[in-house]
C-alpha cells in the first residue's frame, strides 16, 4: 500500500535541470530487479534485452525532454533511467528551462506539427532558439555523453549548439505530425528539417509518422508501459475505494473514465457527450481526471471550459489531479482506471496514446479513436472498439456496462496484447539495439538517410488511415 502523501517526496531536479544522474549522486526514485519483469515475459525475451545491454555497458546516454511532470515522456522516463544504469548504461535525464512564453512557444509548435491552421512566426522562432541558449549560458550541460536522446520539438534545436563530432544525436518524435505540414507550414518544416539534419537518426512511435523527406535514417519503436510501476501494478479493492472516496465518487455506480491532459486533441467533448446519451438509458458516473504539466500552457484554460461546460452536472467528476507527489498521481490514476466500467480516450490527434495502454494493461474495455498509434493497440471488435460517433459509442457502452462476459473477454484479450508488444523489456531492447546500429554507423558502415528500420512488423498491428475520425 502507498504510504502517506507526506513521506513519498521525491528530490526535485536540480538547478540545472538534472532530474536524474548517478555521476552526481542525484537518484530520487529507482525500479524493481530485473528479475521480477522476467516472471511478466520470460527468460527468453529478457536474454534478448541483456544481450545488447551488455555489448553496450558503460555507454553514457543522455535524455532530454522539457517536463518533468505530466505527460507520457516524462512517465516513461521515470522507469527507463534507473533500467538502463541496473543494466550498466550510464543514463541520465535532464528537463530544459524555459519562461511561460517559451513554452507557449513550443505549445504552439506541438499544436501546428499536428495540423492546427497557423504560422510560426520569426517572432517565435527567436524566443524558441534564445531560450535554448540561455540554457546553455547557464552550463546546464555538463555532461559528455556518447549518445543524446531529444525527446519532441521543445529542445530540437540543442543539437545546433552542443553536438560535437563523436557523439550521436537522436531525436525522438512523439507527437501525430500531420500530413499538411509541408505545405501549410513552411517556416515550421523548414525549422524541423534544418535542425533534424544534424541528428543521426529519428525515431518514430509507428509507421505512418515516418517522414520521407526527413533526411536521416529512421527507426519505428512504439513507447511502453512499466508493468511494476506506480501507475500499473495491481491495487487491492481497499486502495481503490479509498482514492474514490477521496474524490465523493459512489464506488456502486458504474464509472466511464478518461484520463489524460486537458488539451484540446483528447476528444474529452466526445466522451461527455456520449455519456450524457448513456445515462439517458443507465445510471452512471463519468470522471474525466488530468493533471497540469509545465510545459502546457493550454491546460488551464481547457479544465476552466470542461468545469464551466458540466457545473450543474452531480454525476460528472472533472478531476484537477495534482501531479506532486509523482507517486500519489500514479496511484490515483491506477485506482481511478481500475475502477472503470469502461474507459474512453476518443482523441482527435494522438501520438501513441499511453492512457489506452494502461487501460488495456488493466483489463479494462476501451473506446478510443482510430487516430494516431492506437490502431497498434486496440482491434476493433476484439480488445476494444473504436470510437465513431457519439451515437454508436452510446450503444458500445450500454453493451459493455450490461454485459458483464463481454466486458471481461474484451479486457482479458487487452491486457494480453499489451504483454505481448508494449512492456518496457522488449522496448528497451529495441532502443538499445537501434543505438548499436547507430553508434556502428557512424563509426563504420553509414546508414542510409533513406532507410527505415523496425524490430517488429508493427504495420501489422495498424496501417496507414486517414486521420479524419
């Protein structure tokens, strides 16, 4: 059971924004023995991981992203850091700094790289790139590593300034890039592209978010889960209820959830008008749950417009979940999802979507959009189904909350397919070997800027769709 609020703090970063490094004795937080994520895959899967953890032990590595708080990165960080230096890589994390405007700045990138109308002005493009030498006048970057991972657009442009000849740069894309970019956008391409050129390789989260035109080799790796973390392991019925009492939520009325940021892609319009329909037909809650990242500045002004939008609504719960403790969030988040009937995540644009993989992990039904990277992760029909409208997710709903078999197969056949393609063993793999070939290129055979590589036949999972839903 979690221990109280007060005594689970967590170092915060450092001045300089290292938010997690061995060489300077700075570990706030750390992850089980390898041994127990074995019991979850097997011998096999895990010889595969320490095969190329130790062909590559003592390698220093280097992430870079821009929050440490909030978001599926930073989540997946918090795991991956302390796994990588269990396995002998020498990994550390550092978050940039940035003023408000700055970060409405790269707001605006992620929001236009992802299809919304606009243009990046000359104006934006100098806060961006004075923000990201202020943190180098700073001498944020200390460290010397043989490989830098940039996570997102926020500290793209780094590599103008601090790649030096022998190490490798990758940049890791999270984010649904539209397909209009190009040509609605040329100023923000041409940003990307310039500074993309510097880097040895890009890394994507599935197929259809590969750009040709990007002049460096390509690896497709989806993100993971943590199957020991916080947020995932499995709670008692005592620790549920007592996160839904904390929140006046009746634990006897069926629960329809959504977590995730207030941001204007998650589709939380869609699940509260679809809910609305459900209840017409059977007694329900609804919890729509998110925190506040740092680096989103939109989020205030989303949870005002949802809390205005259901004031007068009892049976609608928009839940402000505060993301310190770090612990406390994953444990509320894992209740509230374990205590779904049904969870919905009908985004508009999604990168990946970790909420869905969390869900299915609990063997909770989903219903989210077939945008983005969830078509790796739900078959409609199968292991959840895809949102359409409100009308036909009414009636997926009705079905799921009545009938309890179904519920049950569904959930069954999700959390399988997440311990099949989406735990963070096997993807740590495939991040390690991608590096091997990376660090192998650039010291002897070169790869092809053209080429595209994938450790699974992930266009399997999900092809290629329009992304109009």
């Amino acid at each position: 059971m979690l221990a109280d609020k007060n005594e689970i703090i967590e170092a915060p970063p450092l001045a300089d924004g290292t938010v997690y490094s061995k060489r300077r004795k700075h570990q706030p937080f750390s992850v089980p023995p390898i041994e127990r994520y074995t019991a979850l895959v097997g011998e096999e899967r895990t010889q595969r991981l320490l095969s190329v953890a130790e062909r590559l032990k003592g390698l220093k590595l280097l992430e870079v992203n821009a929050t440490a708080t909030g978001g599926g990165v930073a989540e997946m960080l918090y795991s991956f850091i302390p796994f990588l230096n269990d396995l002998g890589i020498a990994a550390e994390w550092k978050v940039i700094r940035g003023t408000p405007q700055y970060f409405e700045v790269t707001k605006t990138m992620h929001n236009q790289l992802q299809g919304m109308r606009g243009q990046f002005t000359p104006e934006m493009k100098r806060i961006y790139f004075e923000t990201l030498e202020s943190n180098i006048k700073d001498d944020n970057f200390d460290y010397e590593p043989d490989v830098v991972m940039i996570h997102d657009p926020q500290p793209l442009g780094l590599v103008n300034y601090l790649k030096e000849k022998r190490q490798s740069w990758l940049w890791r894309c999270h984010i649904d890039i539209g397909e209009t970019v190009i040509e609605d956008n040329h100023n923000l391409w041409n940003l990307v592209a310039d500074c993309l050129s510097r880097y040895d390789a890009a890394f994507f989260s599935a197929a259809q978010y590969v750009k040709e035109k990007w002049p460096v080799p390509k690896f497709i790796i989806p993100p993971f889960i943590d199957p020991l973390s916080e947020k995932n392991r499995q709670l008692t019925e005592e620790e549920i209820n007592k996160v839904l009492a904390r929140y006046n939520i009746d634990p006897s009325v069926p629960l329809i959830v959504q977590i995730g940021r207030f941001d204007p892609w998650k589709g939380i319009g869609r699940t509260i008008a679809t809910f609305r329909r459900v209840r017409r037909m059977k007694k329900c809650q609804l919890i729509i749950a998110g925190g506040m990242a740092s680096d989103d500045p939109e989020g205030e002004q989303m949870l005002a417009k949802f809390l205005e939008d259901t004031k007068n609504d009892e049976d609608i719960h928009i839940l402000n979940l505060p993301l310190e403790p770090r612990l406390v969030n994953y444990h509320e988040v894992n209740a509230l999802q374990r205590a779904a009937s049904v969870i919905m995540q009908p985004s508009t644009r999604e990168g990946f979507g970790l909420v869905v993989t969390e869900a299915l992990w609990k063997g909770k039904p989903v219903i989210a959009a077939d945008v983005g990277a969830i078509s790796l992760q739900i078959k409609d029909g199968s292991n959840g189904y895809f949102y359409q409208n409100t009308y036909q997710a009414e009636m997926k709903v009705l079905r799921l909350l009545t009938d309890h078999d179904l519920a049950q197969k569904i959930g069954q056949r999700g959390h399988a397919h997440v311990i099949e393609h989406f735990l963070m063993q096997d993807r740590v793999a495939d991040y390690l070997k991608s590096i091997e070939l990376t660090l192998d290129s650039n010291n002897h055979r070169k790869l092809s800027p053209d080429i595209v590589v994938s450790f699974r036949s992930w266009y399997k999972l999900g092809k290629k769709r329009n992304s109009k839903v």
